[in-house]
C-alpha cells in the first residue's frame, strides 16, 4: 500500500508539472487560432474579443491555467475550436478503433517478436539467425508509407483482396456479426503494417537479452544439469526476459490512443493520429492539451504498472 501510495502521489506530481510546461509551450507558441480571423477584412476586432471571450482566452494567463486544471480534472477538456463540439466526445468517437488497431498489432508484435528473436539467439549465427535478422532489418528499414501504398496496389488493386480505404463498405448499415466482420476485412492491411513495423527493433532487443542470457553461469549450470531446451525455455530464459519486456511494454501505453497519422491518411481511418494531426495545424488549443494530458498520463501509468509488476515478479526489488 506504502508503494502504491507513492506511485500515486508521483504520477500526480509528473502530471502537475507536465500540465504548467504544456500549458506555457501551447500559449508560447506563435500565430494562433485567432491569426486568419485577424487578417480576415470581413472579422471585426469586436467579434474577436467575443469569441476569445467565449473561450476564456481573455482572461490573465494564471487565471486560464487553473480554470483549464480544475475542469481537466471533472474530465471536461473544453470545446474544439474547430469544430465547437466537446474535446472528450471528439476523443471518445475515436479512440476505439484506434485502440482496436493498436492493441491488435500490439499483442501480435509481443508474441511473433518473442518467439522469433529466441529462435534467432538460440540458432546463434545459422541459417535461422540470419534469415531472422533480414527481416527485422528490412522491417526497421521500410517505411510504413512505402509499404501501405505497395500493399495496396497488390492487394486492393491487382487482386482485389482487400478495401482500399475506409472502414466499412457502403452496403454495410446497421450492427452485428456482418458489420463487424465487415470492419475486420477493412483492417486487415493497417494493422499488418503497424505489426511488421514494429517487429524490427523489439526482435533485435529480445534476441540480444536472450543472448546475455545464455551467455550467463546459471544458465551454463542448468544445462550442465542436464535440463531439456523446454525447461531451459521455461525456468531460466523466460523470466529472465519479462523484466525489461514489461518495462517496454508500459513505455508502449501512450501509443496505443496515439494512432499513426500517416496510415491513418492513407487508408482513410479518422483515429487519434490523424486527429492530432489536423488539430496541431489548426492550433486548436483544447483538443492538443487534451491528447497531451491523455498521453502523458497513460506514460506515468505506463510506468507504474510496470513497476509493479516487476516488483510481484522480484519482491525483493524495492527493498
């Protein structure tokens, strides 16, 4: 309860900090939303001070902070600029495909990663190891851009396996079994894209612990002792390799809201990346704290998860 407690106090801490440095570099920042109504002839310089008025931007720079603070943290990130709607409903309408998409390709670059970066550290210098390295190089290498629009011209174009773009067909109306079958088919090509995009350096970090690992004396002991490669895998690789796994895993929360822009443009998905995107140029001010508060809370939550798991995993850790 004691570490829990200060994990707790810490991610408040991090995130008060973080919250006055955000806040000043987006007010720090030049031009603003308010620059095309500046240099439009037909806005009156009355009209500007209602509408900034409207926002609270009229307000003293302290005053806007704590307003900005103290409705944060009801969960209320105020009104897009853009589009007058409420910053978290513009959140909420996209972060569950975006979610989908990253958790997907998440799991499926943990377990294809750890499978084939033991293979390769365990096939030191053969066939497999090389072969393996290629294709974490090609993967490190090639870029998402690059390889969806490839993709797309084999697949959607040439053969006519998959959609193009979009999430659903235009016949499909309605929900159910069909209609999120429908989605899933429309899926298949981003998410393998983020999947092999992220194969490249977690093979190589897994194959490299794996290698300290059979390099290690305990492990020259339990193979002296006659163990089967199983329980090799078992009791001495395996959880010799969760710690720094779990560690880059927690590191991975933020990106899974923070989607991927580039694909999301391609393939035409309104997720977070592209929302971000055109909020940035924009300067829609509230819906970029928004996000940036979103992130940097799931980075300390990130963090203190896994923390603690490390810390059920070796209790002895923090003492």
């Amino acid at each position: 309860m004691k570490i829990l407690l200060k994990k707790l106090s810490y991610i408040f801490g991090m995130l008060l900090l973080i919250s006055i440095i955000s806040f000043l570099a987006i007010h720090a920042a030049p031009n603003s939303f308010f620059g095309a109504g500046e240099l439009n002839p037909n806005m009156t310089p009355e009209a500007i001070e209602k509408l900034k008025a409207v926002y609270g931007l009229d307000k003293p720079l302290l005053t806007q902070y704590t307003d900005w603070v103290g409705n944060m943290v009801q969960l209320n990130f105020g009104i897009s600029f853009v589009s007058g709607a409420d910053v978290a409903s513009e959140i909420l309408k996209r972060l569950p495909i975006t979610l989908t998409i990253n958790i997907t390709s998440l799991v499926f670059v943990f377990i294809l990663s750890l499978y084939l970066g033991i293979k390769a550290a365990l096939s030191y210098e053969k066939k497999s190891d090389l072969a393996i390295r290629q294709l974490s190089l090609l993967s490190f290498s090639m870029p998402s851009f690059y390889l969806a629009l490839l993709l797309i011209i084999i697949f959607s174009v040439n053969f006519k396996l998959f959609p193009i773009a979009g999430l659903h067909s235009v016949d499909i109306e309605g929900e159910g079994l069909h209609y999120y079958l429908d989605m899933l088919w429309h899926l298949v090509l981003p998410i393998s894209i983020m999947i092999f995009g992220g194969l490249g350096s977690m093979i190589i970090y897994i194959r490299s612990l794996t290698l300290e690992i059979l390099k290690s004396d305990y492990y020259y002991f339990a193979r002296s002792r006659g163990l089967s490669n199983k329980q090799l895998l078992r009791y001495y690789i395996l959880p010799n390799l969760l710690p720094p796994i779990v560690t880059l895993l927690g590191l991975s929360l933020p990106a899974l809201i923070g989607g991927s822009v580039i694909l999301e443009s391609i393939f035409g998905i309104d997720g977070m990346g592209q929302f971000f995107y055109i909020s940035a140029l924009s300067r829609d001010y509230p819906t970029i704290m928004g996000i940036l508060m979103i992130s940097a809370f799931l980075t300390l939550l990130g963090n203190v998860i896994a923390d603690l798991i490390l810390l059920r995993l070796n209790p002895y850790m923090h003492k």
